[in-house]
C-alpha cells in the first residue's frame, strides 16, 4: 500500500495556487502599523505576489497534492 505524502502545514497557510497553477502569497510587512507607511505602500501591500521560478522548484516537496 502506497503512503500518502503531506502537505506542509506552514505552506498551506501561506500560499495558494492561480489557476494557471503559479503561485500566489502575500506581501510581507502588510498586516499591521499602517499609520508610519506611505498610502502607495499600503496600496502594493493589497496585491498578491507571485513566487519566483526558483522558489517554484520547492513547491512539489511543501505542497505535493497542488497543482
């Protein structure tokens, strides 16, 4: 019987996947202290980030059921 692989749970939480199968996760420093950074700071910190190629060669081992 072949053993199921799990998923990495801090990956999980943290990414998701487009439906063109990149890899989409948050920017870091955008949760909290709003009042200190600038309003176009703010605004870059709204839009999701896609994961570099590099970074996408880690993908199977953290995440082996995404797409």
């Amino acid at each position: 019987m072949k053993q199921k692989l799990k998923t990495k749970s801090g990956a999980k939480k943290r990414f998701r996947f487009s439906k063109t199968g990149k890899v989409k996760f948050a920017h870091a420093f955008g949760s909290h202290k709003f009042l200190s950074k600038r309003p176009d700071t703010k605004r870059k910190y709204r839009k999701a980030r896609i994961a570099d190629d590099t970074n996408m060669l880690e993908m199977p081992r953290l995440m082996p059921y995404g797409r």
